[in-house]
C-alpha cells in the first residue's frame, strides 16, 4: 500500500506503480485507477496524479486507450535495470601533499561558464549526428585560429587531426611514418612504453641545459625524432634557437615530432614560439593539447600533419571513429570563440606564477639547491648538491607526508640528484606548507 511522505508526491507514485508493475503485482494488461480516483483517494490533485502517470508511460511501464484508461505493459519487452548506488573504498592516504605534475588548478576554473556552455550545447540535436573522423570541423578551426595567434604558425584546419591524448596520436603517427626514433633523456615514460608496446624502435638522446643535444643525433641512425623544446619534461628547459635550427637542418631527420604539451604558460616574457613556427620544410608534426591549459578530464589533444602525410592519413584513417565525443568538442569549440578561453589562460597564468613564486621564495634560504625550468610550464625541477640521493630525499619527504619525483624516474642518472616539483593542484595554502617542511630536508 502506497503511504505518502513529505517530497514529491508524483515521484512517490511514480515510483510505487512502477515498483509493483516489475514485481508482478499489477500484471500485463491490468486496468490502472483513473487519475480522479487516484488523485481522491490520495487527496492529491489530480495534476499530481498525471505527472506520475505521464512519466510511466514515457519509461513505457502503462500504455493508454482512448475513453478507456491506463493499462500496465508488459515488463518483459522493457530495459529493467536493479540500480544501485556503487560504494567505492577509498584507499587510507599517508601522503598529505603531493606534488605530483598531473593535473590542474581547482581555483580558477571557470565551472559556472562550462555549466552554462554544457546546457547549451545538450540541447542541439547535432549530438545524435556522426563526427567527422578527424575531429570536429568548426573546432579545427578555432584551433587553427588559436595557433597563429599564440604558437606564432598559420596552419590549415585540414591539417589537424583531434584525438583523445598524445598516446593516440602517437598510435597515428607510427602508421604514418615508419623508422627509428630518437627521443630526450631524460623524458617521458609514456612514450617509450608506448613505442615498447608497439615495437618501435627508439634511442635515448641526452637532453642538457640548451635542450636536446642535436650533434648525438650523428651517433645513431634514427629518422625520426620526438621533442618538449619549449618547456622539456622533465628538466623544464627551453631548446636554444640554435639547436632548433640546426635539428630543423638535419638531413638525416625526416620528421620532427613538437610536443608542446604547456607552453601557455610562461611568466617573465611572452611565450616562446614553436618549432613548427620555423619549420619552412614543413617536416614538424605538431602536438598540441587542452590537458595543462583545461583540464586533462577532456581528453583532447590533437596535432598538426605535414602535407605530405596528409593523403596517407585519409587513406589509412577514413573509416576510423574520432574518439573525442562531440559534447566535448562543441563545448571547446564554444569556449573557445566565445573568448573564455583567453580569459581562462591569463587567469590562470597569474595564478600558476603566484603558486611557483611561493616555491621560489621558500627556497632563498637553501642556496645549496639550484632551481631550475621555473620560467615556464606547472613544475620546476630542483638540484641538489652530490652529498645527497635522490631516494634519501623522496624517502625523508614520504616520511613527512609529501610525495616528491625523482628525475632519475624518468631516464638515465642525473649528474645531480634532481626532484620534480609540480605545483598546479596544491592550493597556494597548502604550497607554503609543505615548501616550510620540504625547505628542511
């Protein structure tokens, strides 16, 4: 028996029938109440009564007949789903501030104009139609527009590809160029366990305080090679003009791969312009993404083809899907030529360059370590004299509840014990704290 309560009465109703129809209670074809004696036997109105009702036939739970009434369908032809709520452990966390350089600033994220955005977009009924599987036409061009105006290169909207993160565009790109590959030391781990798990062939090459050293390139034969040149990851060094120009002279490179993964932020100057801004022999692939300048929870990155490997990327890519779904990139797109994007990236600038000068100051005392990549991007590396390991510090720091990442993680041994500092998801509050216990180690 149905009993009322405080809330919304036609949901209780709703709720009830729809309960006892799956149950067995009202069989298929049983003649349901009229909404008058319902809503009299209740003491409710009768608009109450239809609401309930309204909402079970659109969930296809009663059928009507004209001058009849309202029956009860059979259950067995509906989607039934027992639903319920999913618990999730947490793991017990010992670490209270980790500085890892995954992630993003909560403060400053722009979640009332996303908001807005999203539930524009939900309601065009281009959501039900195919993307194209190059991405998103309309936010091509955004990007393209964004590029010239920021990456210093004007570049076709047709030549961009969109995709969901750098390791799918990689996947790309080893079936459009085929040879070895030359990539930094230290650098990216995804990137050689993505080569590893494709059977790429790659070598390591040194990466010093002017970036990638261009003249190891001599040493191995490689055709092809993977770059950070405007904030290196991890070292955080920006490449020379020299060695760019000189990488772009290599006759043994065939392809340059950019990935510019952050370069909007740069907090003394202007940003420094891509490689590709340069590229008159039109042999840079690149990579760009909304993953540091958004957020990662998009899941869109994308890059720029050459020409030449345009024709072999719509042969071998037409009948592929874009992964990216189409919400997301028609909110990008209206983010972006609305101008709340350019808001969103000054914003945040001068709320990372506050966050990284908070390091810097905290560390005046410590004339021992040298701090270095703090001119650009979300982390800064810190180098400490040859006294000290890299595991001493990540050991002592995890004792004191901060988690710390060692640069020998992510190549060969350092010539100083290095720890990379990301500082984008610690609050400014939290950033003086754990840099008063981080100081003293």
């Amino acid at each position: 028996m149905l009993q009322l309560k405080k809330g919304l009465l036609y949901l209780q109703i709703y709720n009830y029938y729809k309960e006892e129809i799956i149950n067995g209670t009202f069989p298929a074809n049983y003649r349901l109440p009229s909404k008058r004696s319902l809503a009299d036997e209740y003491k409710v109105s009768i608009n109450t009564v239809e609401n309930a009702y309204s909402k079970l036939l659109e969930e296809g739970f009663i059928y009507s007949k004209e001058r009849s009434g309202y029956y009860v369908s059979d259950v067995g032809e509906l989607y039934v789903l027992n639903n319920k709520p999913t618990i999730v452990e947490k793991k017990i966390e010992t670490t209270k501030y980790d500085f890892s350089y995954s992630g993003v600033s909560k403060e400053g994220f722009p979640y009332k104009v996303f908001k807005k955005i999203s539930n524009n977009i939900i309601l065009d009924i281009d959501l039900l139609s195919k993307i194209d599987y190059q991405g998103y036409l309309p936010l091509r061009v955004q990007i393209s527009k964004y590029l010239e105006k920021s990456r210093g290169f004007s570049v076709d909207p047709k030549r961009i590809v969109i995709s969901s993160g750098s390791e799918y565009l990689f996947q790309i790109i080893f079936k459009l160029v085929g040879g070895k590959y030359a990539i930094e030391d230290p650098g990216y781990q995804m990137l050689h366990n993505i080569m590893d798990a494709n059977n790429i062939a790659y070598e390591y090459v040194a990466v010093d305080e002017y970036g990638l050293r261009v003249d190891d390139l001599d040493k191995i034969d490689a055709n092809i090679c993977a770059i950070t040149p405007a904030h290196q990851f991890p070292t955080g060094v920006i490449m020379s003009m020299k060695r760019r120009i000189d990488l772009l002279n290599k006759k043994s490179i065939d392809y340059i791969i950019e990935d510019d993964y952050d370069s909007e932020f740069k907090y003394s100057n202007r940003p420094v312009a891509a490689l590709k801004s340069i590229d008159y022999n039109d042999k840079v692939i690149y990579m760009g993404s909304f993953s540091k300048s958004i957020s990662p929870a998009f899941r869109l990155s994308y890059m720029v083809l050459p020409s030449k490997l345009l024709n072999k990327y719509h042969e071998l890519y037409n009948c592929f899907v874009c992964p990216v779904p189409i919400i997301v990139q028609k909110i990008l797109t209206e983010f972006i030529e609305s101008g709340e994007f350019e808001k969103h990236l000054n914003r945040m600038r001068k709320i990372y360059s506050k966050k990284r000068q908070v390091i810097v100051e905290s560390l005046k005392c410590r004339k021992d370590i040298k701090i270095t990549g703090a001119d650009a991007g979300l982390h800064v590396v810190l180098e400490y004299p040859d006294s000290y390991r890299e595991d001493y510090i990540i050991e002592s720091a995890s004792k004191k509840g901060l988690k710390l990442y060692g640069l020998e993680f992510y190549g060969s041994k350092r010539s100083h014990p290095s720890i990379l500092l990301g500082f984008a998801t610690l609050s400014l509050d939290e950033l003086k704290k754990s840099m008063d216990i981080l100081k003293d180690i």
